[in-house]
C-alpha cells in the first residue's frame, strides 16, 4: 500500500453532503476542503434519485413496512413491493419471470450457481451435462467474477457437478466468437454467451443482432445481456438492448436461444439492486437455492420502492429518456468539436487523453479550478477521463463542461495539436 499511496494510485475520495440536481457539495476525505461541484460522473442518468415521487414512494414504504424486511426472501423477508416490481420488470423487459437480488454481483452468481450446478440433490437425477461459458474480454467485473468462479462455487459443495468451461473472445468481436464457439462447443454442452449490453468503460454498445445470428447454430443456447447501463438509457422507450436494436425477446425464443436479462437499478432507477428475468419459472426457480438468494436479506423496502416507482415512471414518461439520448449526443458532438477523442456513443463517454495528459491531474485541475467533477481512470486500460451525460444537464452545463476541459487542456497539457 506504501507504494499504491506513493505512485498516485490510490483515487482521491470525497464525501457528499448535499444534492440539488447536478449541484452538489462535496468534501475531500482527509483534508476536510469542501468543494461545490457541477458534476458529471453520476449513474444517476434519468434523475430520478431525487424526483420527488420516487423519494416520497421510498417514505411511504418505510412507514408501511420499516427499514428492512430483516431476512431472506423463502424465509420471512418477501414483501407485496417485491412482487410488484419483480411484475413491472418483466413487463418492462419482456421477459415474464423475474426475481431480484441486492445487487449484480449477487445476482449473477445465482445464475452461475442455479445453471451450472445442482445445489440441492435431488433423488434419482444427476446433472451430467458441462457447461461452457463464452464470455466478452471488457465485460463488468461481476460478470468476470461470476463466471470466473462458476466451477468451484455452491453447486461444488453439495454434490457432483460436471465441469465449467469458460472462453473470452476479444471485446465485441462477433468473428472472434464464431470462431471460438466452432473450436470449444462439443455436442452435448451447455452453452451460455454472456456480455454487458452497454460497456461501462468504454461506453459501446454489444452487436446484439450478429451475436445472435452466431448463437443460431447451437439450439437452446443461452443469452445474458447484463443491461446496467442500457436500462433507461437506450432504445426509443429505454428498455435496452432489445429495444434498441427493435429485437424482442420472444423472437429470440422462436430462433431456438435463451434471453436472459439482468436489469439493475443503481443507474436508471434511482436506487440498489438487480434482477434476473428469464422466459421459464424453472430457470428462476434454481436461483433461490443459491447461497446470494437464501442467505442474505431481501431488498429493504424503501429500495424496492423507489426502484418500482422509477420504473413505472420511465413507462409512462418516454420522454425523460428522450431527453437523456439528446444531450449525449449534444455533449459527445461538442466534446468531438473541441478536439477531444470522446469514444463510445452512449451516455457513458470516455475521453481519452494522450499520453502526457495524467486524467487524475486533468479531474483535480477541473475541480479545483472549474468546480466540475468528472471521473479519472488510470488504473485500467487506456487512461481516461469518464463522463456521463444525464437528463438533468442543461445546454449551458454541458457548454461550461467543454470549456472547462480546453482551459485545463491549455493550461498543464501544452497538447492541442495532439488533438487537431
């Protein structure tokens, strides 16, 4: 850690105090400075963890239910706002069952448990068939996660189960997976593709239509688009992958594959949590017996409720995501404008800076000297400055944000030609 806190590593920390739409005041944890700040690294991409209806649904549940449901969902934790939000997700998604988790992490090991494995032995059935998991190299690190422990998880403890296999085929490269998927899949395996529909880095988009022309050829293969960033975010009524490319997921069925979807409501939603949607109660079913089910708390209610009332109000208001696709490409024409390597097209828009522009040095000097707060990666792949576009930001915000970025360009980079 010497050498993490040494090298400039380790992130800068601030602590909230207060939130007024993109106005917010934050502290820098250790110093103590306070800093009023236009940001422009939220998740927050409807607004909607401070509409007004949203938060006044989240008091009303607290004074129906309390704070926490206090156990596990097959237990005693299972509230009617679980059933009605598990209901309004598989309508929003298309998908008829659903079910929900604290968070994506928990989410997709379920499913890597429940559909790999058999965790509960059951007399006289022995799962014989492997699995292969093909999965995208730049996918989210709980989907790494899941399917990187898929072979010694629950499944593995309770009894025989046949073994994992995993391939990742470079980052939205369909011929990369046609290929793998010819070389790896034998006659009798399972096959899953899984991928993030929306990159959280890089902020593309998964070429949805040629993955599933490549899945065609392996009858009752299974699909799992991870929408965190796609939900609300894309497609003309914010539904996602599918409603972006106009694909439906029943016509994903009649071609012989399985849609998986995970749906999770830290972005679009304005709350925590996630859920598994899938054509089949079986399939849903298997999760509860994972241990990220049965052995952790259901979702509180005041974050079930806020996650309800923000979705039924992406449903009846299309227009919040209208606004949300106009300023991105408002935002990312302007940043392209103005020289800067803005990669990417959805709100999620990753600035690549040259090599002489530090992105952790570029946020402080755009923080301290602009009071705008933007997201510096350097610790994975390309360095970058990490931004997000929001329904909230105005013409005037996004103007101020560019501006801002030339002068600090100016100031410590000496780089414009670099970006001519």
């Amino acid at each position: 850690m010497q050498e993490v806190y040494s090298s400039g590593l380790y992130p800068d920390k601030f602590i909230c105090h207060q939130k007024n739409g993109n106005q917010i005041e934050v502290e820098e944890q250790g110093t103590g400075k306070r800093h009023q700040v236009l940001t422009f690294c939220t998740n927050d991409v409807l607004g909607m963890a401070q509409d007004k209806e949203v938060t006044q649904a989240a008091i009303d549940s607290i004074r129906r239910y309390g704070t926490s449901n206090s156990s596990c969902s097959v237990l005693s934790g299972r509230i009617d706002l679980h059933r009605q939000l598990e209901e309004e997700i598989s309508a929003f998604k298309h998908l008829p069952h659903t079910q929900l988790f604290l968070n994506a992490w928990m989410a997709l090991q379920a499913l890597m448990d429940g559909f790999c494995h058999l965790a509960v032995p059951v007399q006289g059935f022995q799962h014989t068939r492997e699995t292969i998991i093909f999965s995208d190299v730049l996918n989210h690190g709980c989907i790494i996660a899941a399917v990187v422990n898929a072979d010694n998880r629950s499944g593995k403890m309770f009894g025989h189960s046949p073994k994992v296999r995993v391939k990742a085929y470079r980052h939205c490269d369909m011929d990369d997976l046609e290929r793998k998927m010819r070389r790896y899949v034998r006659p009798d395996d399972r096959v899953i593709v899984i991928s993030d529909a929306v990159f959280s880095m890089d902020g593309d988009v998964v070429p949805l239509p040629r993955m599933l022309d490549i899945m065609e050829a392996y009858p009752g293969s299974v699909v799992v688009m991870d929408e965190a960033h796609a939900s609300g975010a894309i497609g003309g009524k914010g539904e996602g992958i599918y409603d972006h490319f106009g694909i439906s997921p029943q016509s994903v069925i009649e071609r012989g594959i399985v849609p998986i979807i995970m749906t999770t409501f830290s972005k679009f939603a304005g709350s925590a949590g996630a859920a598994i949607s899938a054509p089949n109660r079986e399939l849903i079913d298997l999760l509860d017996v994972s241990p990220t089910s049965i052995g952790t708390i259901s979702l509180p209610p005041p974050v079930t409720a806020a996650a309800l009332e923000s979705i039924r109000l992406v449903r009846r208001e299309p227009e919040r995501v209208a606004k949300l696709q106009a300023n991105t490409r408002y935002l990312r024409s302007k940043l392209v404008a103005a020289g800067f390597d803005a990669i990417g097209e959805t709100n999620v828009i990753p600035v690549l800076l040259p090599p002489d522009l530090e992105p952790k040095s570029f946020a402080r000097a755009l923080m301290e000297e602009h009071s705008i707060w933007v997201s510096a990666i350097w610790f994975i792949a390309k360095p970058r400055l990490r931004i997000t576009a929001n329904a909230l930001h105005t013409h005037a915000e996004m103007d101020q944000l560019v501006e801002s970025m030339v002068a600090v360009r100016q100031k410590i980079g000496g780089a414009v030609a670099q970006y001519a």
